[in-house]
C-alpha cells in the first residue's frame, strides 16, 4: 500500500477542535512563489499549482521511468500548502486579497533529493509542456507550534487565532510572531503565525 503523510502523520494534519502544541520537524517541500489575488481566473497562484503538480507527479512516477531515485518508495502525493502573508498588515486583511504575498507548496518525501528535484523541474517541463523554472527546492523547520482545527467561514478565523493566543498565555508560552502566514491544505485552511526562531508559533486549519 502506498505512503500516505496524513495518515501516518495524523498530528500535522488532522488537527483537533481545541488548541495543542506539537511539534513540526524540518519538511522538504517543492514550492513556488507569488504575490496576488489566489481567485483571479488563470491568475499566477493558480499557475502554480499547476506548476506544482505537474513536478510532484513527475516525482511520484518516476519509478516508472529510467531514473531512478534512492530509497523510493510508492506514496500518496500530500496535500496542497500555501503560505499567504501581507506586508504592513497587523492579522489578515480578507477584504484585500490583491495584497497577498504566497508561497505555495507540496511536501516532499525525505528521499527526495535536490538533485530529484531538478530532474523533475527538467522533466515536467518537457512532458507536461509547462514552464516549471519557477519552482524551488525549500526547507523549513517549524519547530514548536501550538495549532487548532477552525471551522467555518476563512473571515472568521481570528476568533481560533484569539483561542490560540489566549492557549499561549495561560500555559507560559512566549509568543514572538513577526510574519502572518495562512496555509491551505485541499479543503483545509491552516492560519499559522510565522518566524523562523520564534519560540512558538501559532497554527489553524479549518473545513
């Protein structure tokens, strides 16, 4: 049976109803970035899924091919991530999507290399008759989240944010956010404040 990450890692991608602090490791991802309105027809966010995809398949089938990736493995292409920030904005401004900054994303198995990767930007660019230069190899490294599933409409998502920094206060967490970012995953939305070193971030998804 194939891999499948939100199976076997339930904790990053199934998030329960109130908050809780995991643990998000160093994750390789293909990713793309981009700035606008994700809603505008044929606009350039949606030009990077397409991007994306074509790259994640081409990997995924690649074992049916003459190159061959070290430790491969059969898996389920994860799901569909985005992170969205706007600069000069304190939260989110929904009413002004134009503004968004994003970097859209597809985790990576870890036996997929950077070498893997340009091989596939190479391949998926010939087969699939797209331009993929604009993907980049990408690591990060989360660390210590505190996370909530948030469901209902994407405008009301401040008030899972409020429970996640109220959660952070009462448990003597420090909370040192510089960059808002929100992360789609298929039908999930996940809002997570962003820093890089931070001590903790804050994370939601809803459905």
């Amino acid at each position: 049976m194939a891999f499948d990450f939100k199976k076997e890692y339930k904790e990053l991608y199934n998030p329960k109803s109130k908050p809780v602090v995991i643990n998000v490791p160093k994750i390789n991802y293909i990713s793309v970035r981009g700035e606008g309105n994700p809603n505008e027809v044929g606009g350039a966010y949606q030009q990077a899924i397409g991007v994306l995809y074509a790259i994640a398949y081409t990997l995924k089938m690649s074992y049916k091919t003459d190159y061959k990736i070290e430790g491969f493995f059969e898996y389920v292409v994860p799901p569909l991530e985005g992170f969205w920030w706007q600069n000069n904005v304190e939260g989110v401004d929904y009413a002004d999507k134009s503004s968004f900054n994003w970097i859209s994303v597809i985790r990576l198995p870890d036996f997929v290399s950077k070498t893997d990767f340009e091989w596939a930007v190479e391949t998926a660019t010939k087969k699939k008759k797209i331009d993929c230069s604009s993907a980049e190899y990408l690591t990060i490294d989360e660390g210590l989240c505190v996370q909530i599933m948030h469901l209902g409409p994407f405008d009301d998502e401040p008030k899972s944010v409020a429970l996640m920094d109220a959660y952070i206060d009462e448990n003597g967490y420090k909370n040192d956010i510089s960059v808002n970012v929100n992360i789609k995953m298929y039908k999930k939305w996940k809002i997570k404040m962003y820093n890089l070193g931070s001590t903790i971030h804050q994370l939601s998804y809803h459905q």
